[in-house]
C-alpha cells in the first residue's frame, strides 16, 4: 500500500527531502548544506557530485528517521535550483567542470557580445527571456570554450548537459533517464516557448550542439523507475519535476490565470499564472513555462530578484552579525525601523525588473547612530522593496491589481517582515498553513502522475490560510521610504567594469 510522495527540492543552498502523506502533511523533513564554490568576485559554483552525495545523503536520512519502508513510496517528485548549469561526460558519469550557479556573472561579456549582435529581440520573441548570464545557455558556452577539449567531445556526442533536475534524474536512474521538464527547459535560454522545442536558431547563436541536451517532457509523468542498486534497493516512479519557482506556484495552488505567488528563498521570486496566454513584459518581467501537464502547457509572468535570504545568510556568514538567520527578526525588532538606512543586496548584479549585471550591493544613509540592528533591518526590508519593485511592473503588464499576495519560503515565518511586506506594498500578504510549498507542488505533480491524488481541484481545496498581513501604513511614509529605496538602487547599477 502506498502511503506517500517524496519530495526532493535541490536549492541553491541546501539538498532537502521530504515526504507527505495523502492529507498533504509533511510527514518528515531533512536538509543538508552544500558548499559554495567562489572563486572569483561576481562567480559562484556548486560541485555537481556533491550535491548528488548531499541529496543521497538526506534521502537516506529521511527514510531512516521516519522509519517508513521505501516501498511505501508511490513515486518522486524533483524540484530545483533553476538554471544552474552540469555537463558531464556520460561514459563517465563525471562532471567536467563544476556546476556554474544561476547567480554566477562571469558570462556577462558572452551576453554583451549577444546584445551587440542585436540577439535581444529574437531572445525575448522566443524564449520568454531577457540577454543576461542568468540563464544556462551562455554557461553552456562558457563550459565549452573553456574546459580543454570539451567542444569537441560534446560535438561528438559523449558529453550531457542538465540543469539539476537532470543531473538528478540520470543519477537517480543509474544513467539510464536524460530528461527535463517545460518549467526548467524555459530557462535555459535555448528553448522555444511557442513552438516548445529546442531552437535551432538559439543554439547556433551559443554554439552549443543540441545533442547534449536533454528531453523535455511533462510535469507530471513517469520519467523512469529508481535504480536498485543506487535507490536503497527499490525501483520507485520518479513522476514529477517542476522548477522550484514553477513548483511552488503549483504547491500554492495557483492554477487560475491571475493567481501570483512569492517565494523567500536564496533569491525572491514572483510568479502570477497567466494560463494558455504569454504576455510579453514591457517592465522588465520574464515569460515563463509555469508547467506541462497531459500535453498542454501553462505559462507564467516571471519577476526574478537575485538575492533575498541570501541577504540574511550574508549577515550570518559574511559580516558574522547574527548566528542563525531566524535571529534577524528579534535584532530587527530592536530598533523601530532602518533609521534611513538601505541595504541593496545586489552581491551578484540585479535582475527583474533593473537587469543590470554589473550593479553591486551597497548600503547607505549610515550615520554615527547605525548599529548594527539598524543594518539586519535594513536588509530584511530589503525582500519586501525587491517585491515591490516586481509586483508594480506585474500590475502594469497583466493590467491586473493583484487584492493579494500568497507567500511562501523560510523567511515567511518572519511576521516583521511580512507586515512590513504588507504596508509597503499596500496589498494583503496570505501565508499557508505549509510554507514548504517548493516541495509541496512536486510532491503534487508526482502525486497527480501516479493517481497518488486525483485531481488539482482535490489539491486546491486543501490550501489552508494560516496568517493574513492587512496593510497598514500611511501612503505618505510608504512614499518616501520607497523613494529612498529607489534612490539607493541608482547608486549600485553599473559598478563593477
Ligand atoms: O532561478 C533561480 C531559482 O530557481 C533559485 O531558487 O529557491 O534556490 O532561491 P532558490
């Protein structure tokens, strides 16, 4: 008898997974950090099989501590860090080069070239994107270029390219399975939207040879079984596979078009479902493939800020002035408010709605009387300004006025934040019962593959209110202290040569 859904959410921080029964309770939960690579300013990377070792690792935790046996599993559901780029040698299994981080700027001048080629246009039209290192096709390139004899190996067909998910999958299936999904192919920069194909136009622009790449498929379907011998011994259905944005849009049952969703994760991401339409974002807003399901696709309005929680881990690991990121609400609380002071976490450029990638963090409007409370504020306030910022360009170009805002992702628990979120946009803030929703929504996707549930009206119906954030501020001080924002992100754009 099957009894639950394992969830595996391969984020930019952490390996973590988790098991839900039918009720969609999470049933246990276990998370792991993995290192971050930096090797020069404005790079970053993950090593591809320490995150295999990582993800290993807190399965087989979670199935130890929660004493379930793993033919109780009806099948798995992978979410991940989005475009964060693999290539590894397929005969070998190994990767060829470290995996280079969505956040990673080091093919900035790759983009520059592209724009100067007059790409922009044509990126946009087909991929829903905008030119900018983000996104996995110029780190493609950039792995080709740059790892001794990478080119030619992947010409000839023995090098494979995936975003974690993929990695994942291959592993997972002992190197039998080379697939992705629509959610995690849109943000590869070399996928049609439209057409919903791999672009040939794209991939001679990057030239990058379109037999690395892998197949993209469905959401919600069976990919291919576990392999015994590297699953514990159990051939379990992997059936779901969503972006972790994409995921926690689903997770929140946000499945009618209008429906928008934030996340508080490393970065801070706005996603509003717009159904079978794509909208072109005039505000510097990204189309995306919110997921594939039974054929038919559903697309999204996209509002990507680089660094949110991040922010907070900055203070913990970087400046050393909290211990534990959920520290930072009660040295917040200590003082009424940031005293003028920003923060602009723009540690690796902005993205959505500024693209700028060569912008770096600051903070301003210290003074004699800063202290360090003052500086955990201001960078909480942080998350709440990046969504503004994001949410004014989504109300211009859906033309809709969203009445509210459902959230999700670690920093939720923060009530200061949220009713700071709250006031600052003037629109309520829904906080759900589970704000595990990244892993949630794969868990739903792999539930639906498998008949585990049944339908996603059955899923919507159980998307329970914890906490609503009513506004509460006067729009004069919301005024100026957005201005004051506004002002401080002017000051970090174009910095690095
Ligand atoms: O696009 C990057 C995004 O998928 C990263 O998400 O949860 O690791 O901040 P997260």
């Amino acid at each position: 008898m099957k009894k639950y859904v394992m969830a595996l959410d391969q984020g930019t921080t952490s390996c973590r997974a988790i098991l839900f029964d039918k009720e969609s309770k999470i049933v246990g939960v276990t998370q792991k950090e993995f290192t971050q690579i930096y090797p020069k300013a404005g790079w970053v990377e993950h090593d591809a099989d320490e995150i295999w070792s990582t993800q290993y690792g807190v399965i087989a935790e979670l199935i130890a501590k929660t004493g379930i046996k793993v033919d109780e599993i009806a099948s798995i559901g992978i979410t991940n860090q989005r475009e964060t780029t693999v290539v590894w040698d397929k005969n070998t299994g190994k990767p060829v080069y470290n995996a280079i981080v969505w956040q990673c700027r080091r093919t900035t001048t790759i983009c520059d070239d592209l724009k100067a080629k007059g790409y922009e246009d044509v990126v946009r039209e087909k991929t829903g994107l905008v030119v900018d290192a983000y996104f996995s096709g110029t780190k493609v390139k950039w792995i080709l270029d740059n790892v001794e004899g990478a080119r030619a190996k992947a010409e000839k067909g023995e090098l494979l390219f995936g975003t974690t998910d993929t990695w994942l999958i291959w592993k997972l299936t002992g190197g039998k399975v080379h697939v992705t999904d629509y959610s995690n192919a849109s943000r590869t920069m070399m996928f049609n939207i439209r057409e919903l194909h791999w672009d040939k136009e794209l991939l001679e622009m990057l030239d990058v040879p379109q037999k690395m790449l892998p197949e993209v498929r469905n959401s919600s379907e069976v990919y291919g079984n576990t392999d015994a011998g590297v699953f514990l011994g159990f051939e379990v259905p992997i059936a779901g596979v969503a972006g972790d944005q994409q995921a926690a849009l689903f997770g929140q049952a946000c499945y009618e078009p209008g429906d928008a969703k934030n996340t508080y994760g490393t970065g801070c991401f706005m996603l509003m479902n717009t159904g079978s339409k794509i909208y072109t974002s005039k505000h510097g807003l990204l189309t995306t493939i919110a997921w594939g399901i039974d054929g038919k696709v559903e697309y999204a309005l996209e509002g990507s800020t680089f660094i949110a929680g991040a922010a907070i881990q900055w203070l913990r690991d970087g400046l050393k002035i909290i211990d534990v990121a959920p520290d930072s609400e009660y040295y917040a609380k200590k003082v009424k408010d940031s005293d003028g002071v920003y923060f602009v976490p723009a540690f690796v450029g902005l993205g959505a709605p500024y693209w700028d990638m060569r912008a770096r963090g600051g903070i301003f409007g210290l003074t004699r009387g800063t202290t360090k409370y003052h500086i955990i504020r201001a960078a909480l306030d942080s998350l709440a300004y990046q969504t503004k910022d994001v949410l004014g360009s989504m109300e211009a170009d859906s033309g809709i006025s969203l009445k509210s805002l459902r959230v999700d992702g670690g920093a939720v628990a923060n009530n200061l934040l949220m009713q700071f979120q709250a006031d600052i946009l003037g629109t309520r803030v829904d906080r759900p019962e589970i704000i595990e929703t990244t892993a949630l929504g794969a868990a739903y996707l792999a539930g639906l593959a498998v008949g585990f549930w049944k339908s996603k009206e059955e899923l919507a119906s159980r998307w329970l209110l914890d906490r609503r954030f009513e506004p509460d501020m006067e729009e004069e001080k919301k005024a100026k202290l957005y201005k004051g924002w506004l002002k401080a992100v002017e000051r970090t754009k174009d910095w690095e040569d």
